[in-house]
C-alpha cells in the first residue's frame, strides 16, 4: 500500500512529445520533475494486491494556514455521504488563512435532509475524517458543477 505521483517509464503511441513552439516547457512539466519518467501530473494509491487507484490532480492542492489539502481529498470523502451525488472543491482568497475553501455539490433526491443538516453534515464529516482546518467555509447546493473538457 503506497500513495505517490503517478509516473509512466515507458513511451505509448500518441504519447505527447512536445508542447507546440515550448519544448522546453514539456521537458520541464513532464519530463523534469522524475527523470527518467513521465509525469503525468496525477497522484495514484497503488494497494498491495498491485491495483491502482488515480487519486486527484497533484497541482489541484489548497494552501490553508499552511496545511495543503488536495481538492481530490476533500472530493473523496463527501462523495461518501448517501445524499451527495457529486461535489467539487474550489480554494479561494481568504486574508487571514491566505486560501479558504468553498465546496459545492449535487444533492440525491433525498427530502430527509434540509440543506443546513446537509451542510453540517458534510462540514463534520470533512472534520472527522480529514481534520477541522479542511472542513469549508462556505458550503454550496447547486443544480450543475462546472466541467472541464474532457468531462
């Protein structure tokens, strides 16, 4: 069982091999970082049985009174919680921690929790199973997430 950057030691087809008119920008991103290796910009868990698991972006990280969190992090345990269909975690500007944190999500269709319960549910869960520091500042329902391109 280990956690760490997902890197790939071999060459695939249709692998990238520049960024155009900045080669020495993907050299830097992708190939600098673990030499030797391709940095794919992603952190994986990898369990003992040999199976992986991507974890989140690596530079998705948060900045709170200087503990870093991951957005993925965060992400992963709200998405435990039955009346969450989907979550996304943004930081934003706060001038005494430097970034505060906002979490938005997807409710299930379930009338049993009002939005407040749900929130202090979430702000709770986030507290036990992270620590009080990542629980958000601001917790938001909403209809859509916004996605990134490749979905």
């Amino acid at each position: 069982d280990v956690s760490g950057a997902l890197c790939i030691s071999q060459a695939w087809p249709g692998m990238a091999r520049t960024i155009y008119n900045d080669h020495k920008r993907f050299l830097e991103t992708y190939l600098t970082p673990y030499p030797g290796f391709f940095f794919t910009g992603d952190g994986a868990y990898r369990t003992s049985e040999g199976y992986y698991q991507l974890t989140g972006r690596l530079d998705d990280i948060i900045n709170i009174s200087g503990h870093r969190l991951g957005t993925a992090e965060v992400e992963d345990i709200v998405a435990h919680h039955v009346a969450v269909a989907e979550s996304a975690v943004i930081g934003y500007p706060h001038k005494i921690k430097g970034e505060g944190k906002m979490l938005s999500f997807l409710p299930q269709n379930n009338p049993l929790h009002c939005k407040e319960t749900l929130a202090a549910e979430l702000r709770e869960l986030i507290s036990k199973k992270i620590a009080k520091y990542a629980a958000p500042d601001y917790v938001q329902v909403t209809h859509r997430l916004p996605k990134t391109r490749s979905g």
